[in-house]
C-alpha cells in the first residue's frame, strides 16, 4: 500500500479515557489496528501497556509492524476477524482495555484498489479481508431484487433503495457491474434528478450497506461487544468510535442493556453521550466528522460485592 496518512480519529479523548485508574499496567487489545496510530499513541503514554493488535486487512498488519517496530515486544499483531480473534482470546486471558475503531481507513479509500470509493475505476470488491468472503461485485450481480432492497434499506437506511435495486436488475441483464465508478453511475441516473446534486453523492448510503453486507460489519459487532464482557477485567474499559447511526445505536443499546446495577457485573457507562470531535479535529482532519466515541467500564461484583481492582 502507498504511503497515505491514517489521522488517528479522537486520539486525544482515547488516550484519556480508554485506560481506567489502576490500568495503566495491563493488555490492552486494539481490536481494529489499522495503520497504528491509536496503539501507537497509547504505547508512548503508557510505558507499561503491552497491545494485542489485530486487522482483518494484512496490509493494514503490515503498515502497523513497521511503525511500530520500535516497540518490540509490547505488542503483538494478530491477522483476523476482531470477533474471532476475540473468541479466541477470551478463553486466554483477562485484558485491561479494547478499543475499537470501526470501518476503513484512508489506505482503503485512497490506494487499496479495491473499490471503497465511488469515485474511482477499481474493481467492486470491498472486502476488508482479501480472500475471504464474497465481494460487493457478486452481491450486486446475484442477490434478488428483494435481497437488494434489505442491504440497501438495513445497512444503508438508503433513499430510493427499490428504484435503485430495480435499475440494478435491469442494468446486470445485459451488463455486468464491475467498478466502483460503474455502480455509483447507475446509481446516480436512477434517482430523481433533484436528488443527484445533494451535500453527497446519491450512491453514498449504496456504498456504505454493500460494504457493509460484504464484510458482516454490524455481526461482527455485535459480537465483539458481547465478548468484551467476558474479556474484560475489573473496571476494564471498552471504547467504541463509530462512524454511521446503525453502528453507534448497537453500542448505545450494548452498553444500556448491560448497564444493570443488579447484575453481577455490569457497564458503568463514562460518556452519557458520545463523544464527537471538535471542530479544529474536522477541520485538520475531515474523514472524522461523522465519529463518535462511547466508553464503558466493566464492574465485576461477587456476591453482591464489587472486586477491588488490582
Ligand atoms: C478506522 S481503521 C483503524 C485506524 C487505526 N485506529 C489507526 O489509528 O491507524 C479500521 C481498521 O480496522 C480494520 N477492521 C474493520 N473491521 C474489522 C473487523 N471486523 N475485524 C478486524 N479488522 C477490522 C480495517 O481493516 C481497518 O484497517
């Protein structure tokens, strides 16, 4: 991958509110490593710290080993899906921290060459996880009109997702759908007129759901929050930045149904609301406007006694 600069999103309320009081010692897992700038960022602040990294994307493993090579054994970088990772780690150890910065980076979008963006000739692939799974290509070209319309509307809450879907049909009849530039055409033609010259482009919503539906975004999610409760340790804290409402109302909800005071262990939740970044970070850095950033803490109680952390 070419050299592009991944801008940490909220790296600043990350490294103050990731690592909870009486954690500053522990395994933290950065459960989507990327180019690592957060584990970067936390591995500098928190001399003790060691990391778990994991990427379901190689290059993106590969981007990370180098820059942070200086910190040797500190961190450890693991090729996977973060929910099987995960999996697999909640059967070995205890972690102090996770953290996970949802969606692409700017390396997807700008020099991965397989179709994150709209505006570019590359073949529809979308696959966070080369290889693996099937692409946005064969979604496109196989799914049923109805099939469509659920991606679409599901993941995407799409405008026009049934005149999009059905120009879609028409269109794979005769045609296939090979590129990025291709699809955000058609999309493009096929809805009204008055809404193809919007603050985004029509096919935005199209782009985000097949990305989505390729890579099981919102499972995997799902699954890596249920998981983090069995990861975690006393006062343990898990932080989620989000970029789109589907992903940000399954953490809101996660973290309210697991905030139950009754319960023997349960999410004392530190941002009522999320977090955004302020404008100078959207300025410096526009791909961060749309995040937001929640973070909970695990508390563990034995009968009825809550663990003094260690
Ligand atoms: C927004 S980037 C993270 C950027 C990183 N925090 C940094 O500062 O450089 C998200 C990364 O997570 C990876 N990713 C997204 N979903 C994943 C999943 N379910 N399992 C594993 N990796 C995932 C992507 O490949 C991408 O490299």
């Amino acid at each position: 991958m070419k050299d592009v600069v991944h801008i940490p999103v909220m790296r600043t309320e990350v490294l103050s509110l990731l690592i909870g009081q009486n954690n500053s010692s522990g395994l933290v897992i950065d459960a989507t490593l990327g180019a690592g700038g957060h584990s970067e960022a936390l591995l500098e602040k928190y001399p003790d710290i060691r990391i778990v990294g994991i990427d379901a994307d190689e290059g993106m493993l590969g981007l990370a080993k180098k820059r942070l090579k200086k910190y040797g054994n500190r961190i450890d970088f693991v090729h996977g899906w973060f929910d099987d990772v995960l999996t697999e780690l909640s059967t070995q150890c205890s972690v102090s921290a996770i953290l996970m910065d949802l969606g692409v980076s700017v390396f997807h979008y700008q020099s991965s060459g397989r179709g994150f963006s709209m505006f570019k000739d590359e073949p529809l692939d979308m696959r966070l996880f080369p290889g693996h799974g099937i692409t946005a290509e064969e979604i496109l070209m196989t799914k049923t009109e109805e099939e469509l319309v659920s991606i679409f509307s599901d993941f995407g809450e799409v405008r026009f997702a049934k005149t999009i879907a059905k120009s879609i049909i028409k269109h794979r009849r005769n045609n296939n759908i090979r590129t990025a530039k291709e699809l955000a055409d058609i999309v493009f033609n096929s809805v009204p007129s008055r809404f193809r010259h919007g603050r985004i482009h029509p096919a935005t919503q199209v782009f985000q759901s097949l990305r989505i539906a390729v890579n099981n975004e919102l499972s995997r999610l799902d699954r890596a929050l249920s998981l983090s409760m069995s990861l975690l340790h006393d006062y343990g804290r898990c932080a989620v930045i989000s970029f789109h409402s589907l992903e940000d109302r399954i953490v809101k909800r996660f973290f309210k149904q697991n905030s139950n005071k009754d319960n023997d262990m349960y999410f004392n939740i530190i941002t009522k609301k999320p977090l955004v970044p302020t404008e100078d970070e959207i300025k410096n850095n526009p791909p961060s406007r749309s995040a937001k950033l929640r973070v909970a803490e695990l508390v563990l109680c034995k009968d009825g006694v809550k663990h003094e952390n260690v």
